[in-house]
C-alpha cells in the first residue's frame, strides 16, 4: 500500500482518539453486558422471523380453504339454506361427508374382543378341516356349533344382522403346528394392548378445520342448523332446525296420508307377531331354535325377556329433494319438496322382518324379478358397453324407464299382497299354501306395524308401503314387477 499522506494521517489519528475517550467513558459493567445483548437481539429476530412466517403460512392455507369452500359450492357438494353467514372452514368440514370420522381413537376393549372373534373364527376351520366329510364355506364361519358344550348359541344360519357376537375362548382341536402359531400370535399381540392405553393419532384435520368443527357443534347444539343430506345426488344441506320439523308435520298431520293413535299399539303387535311365530313352531315352519334366536320364543312358546328382543323407537326423517329444484331457487328460505323415511330400525317387527327377507324373501325377489337390474357402476358400464357387445342384427336398442311418483306412497296393501301370493306361486309352487299365509301374515303386520313417533304421539300410514322397513325393498320390486307385468310384458 502507498504510505499516508498528512490530511490522512491526521484524519485516521481523530477518528482513533475519539474511540478512544469513548472507551475511557464505559465501565466494565457495560462491555460485559454487549454479547447478551447481541444474543438477545438476535434472538428476537428469528422469533419475529418464525412468527411472520407462522402467520404467512396461515393466511395461505386461509386462502386455500376460502378457494376449496367456494369450488365446493358451485359444484353443489355443499348446498346453504339458511341466512347465516357459514365459516369456510365449516363448509371444508362438511364436504368430507356425513360418514367422515375427525382424527378416529383406537378403542382398545374393542379391538380385543375384535380379536377373539378373529381367532375363534380360524378356531372353528381349523377344526372344522379335520373331518373331510363337512365342507367349509363362508356361512359357516359365524357357526359356534363345535363350542356348544361351552355356551349355549345360536344357529348359524341366523341372518348375520341377528347375530349375537361370541367372546368366550374356543378349544383348538386341530393339532397343526401352523394354527397354534398363529393362534398364539395373534394372542400375544392382543394381551399388548392396554386396556386403559390409546396411543393419540394424528390429528386428520388442520387448525383451520377444527376451528370449523367446533363452529358446527356449536351451532349444531344451539339449534341454529341442522345438517342432513340431500335425498339425491349426495350434496350436504345446511337447513333449519324449524324446516325438518315442519316437513314431518306436515305430513303426519295430513288426515289422508296418517292416523293419529290414541295409544302406543307396539305392545299389542308384539303380542300378535309371537302368536304367529307360534303358529309356525307348532305347525314345524321354523325350527325351535330359529324361533328362539329371531323373536326369543322358548320351545314351549315363552317369550325371552332379553333386551335384544326388545324392540326401540321409531321416528320420521323428511329427505329433501333438491333435485325437483332449479339451481338458482335453491337459496335459504326456499321451500324444498320432501319425501318422508320412516325408520324402523327399532320396530316391533325388526327381527322377523330381517330373518324372513334373509331366508326366503330375497332369493324370491330375485327368481321373481327377471328384469331387476341392481342400480351400480357395473350396470351402468353394461349399459355403455350394450351396442359393441351385441350382435350385428340387434346392434340399436329403443331403450325406456319409468318414473313412478311416489312409488311406495302409491303401493296398495292389497296389490302387495296379491303381488306376494303371485309371486309365491310362480316361483315356489313346492311351498304349502299354510307356510305361504303365514308368510304373508308376517308381511301384512310388518306393514301395520310401520309407526312413528312425532313429539309424543304415534301416528301410522293410512295406505302404502313403508320407506324405512326390512322388507321393503323386495314387497315394492314384487308388486313393480306384478304390475308391470300384468300391464305391460304380457302380449293380450
């Protein structure tokens, strides 16, 4: 470097000297107190640094939710009838579906006796394969005949909706090295789970959502709204409360669709579904078991007071049809047509009506409904695909539907009767003309005892089949096809 000139010199020589006295001033105190300083300074930097990058993050994952909220209700998945400005966050919520579980527990106690079943299930085929005579199908699996010196069960052949779980230890008799391992495995890994123990999973919903979540709740149990989906198409309507009430109202209170009973009737149709199952014990329709598992009647025709013999409550729930709406009308306030769902998940005749549909109802619909074609995507791929795999001669097809207003409302009692006993004698002509009237003595009382409760009172269609019974699938496609084939298939 070139040396100094003198206006340098003297210039770096002030600057030095003014360190210097600058220096002199300071106590020791304070040149130890500089590096926390700077610690501290630096600190809070990365602290605000994190936290603008926190609140940036969260105003773009608000963003997000904003923009999948709106998608969500121009495409129609979540419909807002009511005015009531709802949270995006909320409406992400509810777009996941009605059947959406946030963040699931592991409820151990469950997943034990899940287990056991498990392991009495490879219990029994593994006993089940030692003798070579019986064959092992998928029906059996649910059989605890081979346990019966350990507990007194049902049959196999009861409809697995009436089953009552097992959980007591089966004996392995088969000797094969592979089930005992495998037995003892899964055993091991089972007694591991404690019972008071549930590891935390991973939360399946952002802050953003749950704060969503907790919005609906609270508005859900202030009775501000009410969430239901729509009768089709899958949407998620947010309504009033007031709405649904009114649409059940409404329709129970119309003089020509329900009666109003003056006294709950269930225990007399209790009564009345024995005395026939009675008749079918005597007469050896069903067996004395089956008696005992479906409607807990004893050998000599006691009725078991076991609380699953017991039946529950039934109530309406209106489905709105969005879908005889224009888009545009669909706004809160609008008036939304509705069918109403009786559910008879808890009727007096539950238990019959699952049995009697599983064992004999069923395969007849299917044998008696040629043309009944299940509602899937399989069908609907047969469909497309009809032209190409046809031959030449019947390559165009004139195809038509029907659309039957009010299908079950509109089904006569008497027309599905007589459907039934058509059907029974096309079908199962090896069936006795007794078993067949006891049949349709089941399906008339199972169509009488279709009540709901509406605020304390009970009230019972006047006409019609009802829309949330066991059997009514297969009555309605019986009496469809009676109809249509007396009207229309047959050339006269």
């Amino acid at each position: 470097y070139p040396p100094l000139s003198k206006s340098q010199k003297k210039k770096w020589r002030k600057h030095f000297n003014r360190k210097n006295e600058f220096n002199k001033e300071k106590e020791a105190k304070d040149w130890l107190m500089w590096p926390k300083k700077f610690v501290k300074e630096s600190v809070n930097r990365k602290e605000k640094k994190k936290k603008s990058c926190t609140h940036r993050n969260i105003k773009r994952k608000a963003k997000k939710i904003r923009e999948k909220a709106a998608c969500m209700i121009t495409d129609g998945d979540v419909r807002i009838l009511v005015d009531l400005e709802i949270p995006p966050e909320a409406i992400v919520v509810l777009g996941k579906g009605l059947g959406y579980v946030p963040t699931p527990c592991l409820d151990t106690i469950e997943t034990r006796l899940d287990a056991r079943q498990v392991t009495n299930k490879i219990t029994y085929l593994a006993n089940r394969s030692t003798n070579e005579d019986i064959s092992v199908n998928e029906e059996h699996l649910n059989s605890t005949e081979e346990f019966e010196e350990e507990s007194d069960v049902h049959s196999f052949s009861l409809p697995k909706g009436l089953r009552q779980p097992n959980y007591f230890q089966a004996h392995l008799k088969n000797t094969n090295p592979e089930f005992t391992a495998t037995l003892n495995y899964i055993n091991t890994k089972t007694n591991n789970i404690g019972l008071q123990s549930q590891r935390q999973k991973r939360n399946n919903l952002s802050v953003l959502e749950e704060r969503g979540l907790r919005w609906l709740k609270n508005e859900i149990s202030n009775q501000n709204i009410s969430v239901c989906k729509a009768d089709k198409g899958g949407a998620i309507l947010v309504v009033h409360p007031e709405m649904l009430s009114k649409k059940v109202e409404d329709k129970v209170t119309k003089a020509s669709l329900y009666e109003e009973l003056s006294e709950d009737p269930r225990e007399e149709i209790y009564d009345k579904m024995l005395d026939i199952w009675r008749i079918a014990q005597k007469k050896k329709y069903v067996t004395n078991q089956e008696a005992k598992e479906v409607v807990g009647l004893t050998e000599k025709g006691n009725k078991s007071t076991s609380s699953r013999f017991k039946y529950g409550r039934t109530y309406f729930n209106p489905s709105l049809k969005i879908q005889k709406m224009k888009t545009e009308e669909l706004v809160p306030g609008c008036n939304v047509p509705a069918r109403i769902i009786t559910c008879l998940q808890g009727s007096v005749t539950k238990r019959s009506d699952v049995y009697i549909a599983d064992t004999w109802l069923k395969s007849l619909e299917k044998d008696y409904c040629v043309d009944l074609v299940k509602d899937s995507t399989e069908t609907l791929v047969w469909l497309d695909e009809l032209n190409d795999t046809a031959k030449q001669s019947r390559r165009h097809y004139n195809p038509f539907t029907f659309d039957f207003e009010s299908l079950y409302d509109s089904l006569g009692r008497d027309l599905i009767l007589e459907a039934l006993w058509d059907a029974m004698d096309t079908c199962r002509p090896e069936w006795s003309t007794g078993f067949k009237s006891w049949l349709i003595d089941l399906v008339q009382l199972s169509i009488d005892s279709a009540i709901g409760e509406y605020r304390g009172k009970f009230y019972r269609p006047k006409g019609g089949c009802p829309t949330g019974g066991s059997l009514s699938v297969q009555i309605a496609n019986v009496t469809v096809f009676f109809v249509l084939n007396k009207v229309l298939y047959q050339d006269k």
